[in-house]
C-alpha cells in the first residue's frame, strides 16, 4: 500500500473551511486522448524575453495517467526549432526545459534546465504552480525558480546553471504558447506532441515582470493556500489571463490585453465546476486500499 505520507511526494492545497477572499468559479478540463489545448500566437517576428511570471492551478487527473508525461505548457517558434516549456515528467517531478536564442544552454534536442526531486502525486489536491523566470537577476540561482503552493522549490534533480541575460522564448513576441499541450513538431521525437490530463484554472502569463507567489495566493491561518484575485497585475505586451469564464471562448483573455487564444477540441462542456475553492471529491489511485 502506498502512502501519501512519503516525504518524496509532495500533497497539494485541499479547500479551506473558511471561505476565501477570492473565489474561482470554474476551471477548463483537459483530456490528453482528445488532445485538449489552447493556442496563442502573439503578433510580431520571433523575438526572446529575459523575464516573464507563468501561475496556473492545477488538478492531475484520475491516475488513469499514472507513468506519462503531462505538458501543463509550451511556447516555441517553430521554424528554428526554438521553445521553452513545463510539464510534469513521468515520476511526477517538475520538469522545465528551454532551447531558446544562441545564449541558450540548450542546443541539439534540448535542455532541461530545472527538475524537481518532489514528487506531485495527488490527485485529490489543486496545486498552484508559479515558474519566475529572470535572467537578470544578479544571482545566479535566483534566475529560474518554482514556487508550488506558495513554498519555494529547493531540492533538485537538475539544476543547470543559466547566463546572465540568457534568452528564452517564454512571452516572446511571435511565439505561439500552448496551455495542455506542447504541439511542436522540432522537439526529440520522445515529447512531440504531448498534452495534459486533468483541469487547470486562472492561467496567467506575464510578460516583462518576476512576480512572486504571493501576487496569485496566500496562507490562511491553518496554512492552507488559497488564491488570491491577480486581475490587478500587470501582463506586460504579450501577456494573458485565461479564467475560462465564457464557456463558448474559454480562451477569452481577461488581461485587458486583448490576447484571446484558439481552443482545440474543448467544448463548453470541458467548463467545469472543480476549481482551488471548490474542491470536488475524487477517487485516490494513489493511496490504494483493497478489502476481502
């Protein structure tokens, strides 16, 4: 029998009793078989970004997925073969990987720079997941940082040292951003094409700005993460804010930006009611129990 209680495996926020500041009313659910994403391709030529802030909430699917990759999302440039991206690899971990612009580190098939020991294996939990990417920083491994619930990413699997400005695609003008989905067709033949099973909400990318956790949640009291409202940010040129609120254009952009995206096989049906204040009952996979 395994047990959650594992120190490698890493719980995510459960629904508080008392009732949040902000409420979120819906969340988009993603079905990998059905290859569920949503598209954005910002005007412009192809251009990189130093900064950017990615936040979304996150519940895994029912571990019918259990073994896989799940691609939560991906922006490349295709042509020269150029991307950055987020998933949850096969044991669970964090993974973030970039071969974006000449200072990249990555070249060949790519380069993961930052995979986590943890393990994210439940999927009673919404997990809010913040990547903070700033090549400017000063210090140098303070230049790429995953927050999960608020609590900072220490322990890694990888760990690769990025440059001083190093170059990435995430936010960049002229590049197209998927959320569920990497669909390039120039990364190694083992991720092309990869999707995510389970539901996201509030997806907020940020171009130009390294906002901490706390501008998208917060601690109750118990200790518990809940969101907080993160309409009052600022998204920079190209960035967006997804809450899925229009069931018929769950890609409507909710920034002030104007930067709606494309949904591929979603229907107004994948508007769904389980969200981080909401949290909706599911059957564990994880924590098996059997009785004679």
């Amino acid at each position: 029998m395994s047990s959650l209680s594992d120190s490698s495996i890493l719980a995510g926020a459960s629904a508080s009793t008392v009732a949040p500041v902000h409420q979120i009313n819906q969340s988009i659910r993603f079905d990998s078989t059905e290859r569920c994403y949503i598209t954005e391709d910002t005007a412009g030529s192809a251009a990189f970004n130093t900064t950017a802030t990615v936040s979304m909430w996150v519940k895994k699917a029912f571990y019918a997925n259990q073994g896989t990759r799940n691609m939560l999302w991906g922006a490349f440039y295709g042509s020269s073969a150029r991307y950055d991206y987020m998933q949850f690899q096969s044991d669970d971990s964090l993974e973030f990987g970039s071969r974006s612009g000449g200072a990249s580190t990555g070249t060949g098939s790519g380069a993961v720079l930052r995979r986590t020991n943890q393990q994210y294996k439940d999927p009673h939990a919404w997990y809010n997941i913040v990547t903070v990417i700033d090549s400017t920083n000063s210090v140098q491994q303070e230049r790429l940082n995953f927050y999960v619930n608020g609590n900072k990413v220490t322990d890694w699997h990888t760990n690769t040292n990025i440059s001083s400005g190093q170059l990435f695609y995430t936010m960049g003008d002229g590049v197209e951003h998927n959320i569920g989905a990497y669909e390039g067709n120039d990364y190694g033949s083992s991720y092309n094409y990869l999707y995510f099973d389970g539901y996201i909400a509030e997806i907020v990318f940020i171009d130009g700005t390294a906002y901490g956790p706390e501008n998208f949640g917060e601690f109750t009291s118990a200790g518990i993460w809940r969101p907080v409202d993160p309409s009052d940010l600022t998204f920079g040129t190209n960035g967006f804010f997804y809450k899925g609120q229009d069931s018929s254009s769950l890609g409507d952009d909710s920034s002030g930006n104007g930067n709606d995206g494309a949904v591929a096989n979603l229907t107004a049906q994948d508007q769904v009611l389980d969200t981080p204040t909401n949290n909706f009952c599911v059957l564990n996979s994880v924590d098996k129990l059997s009785y004679d």
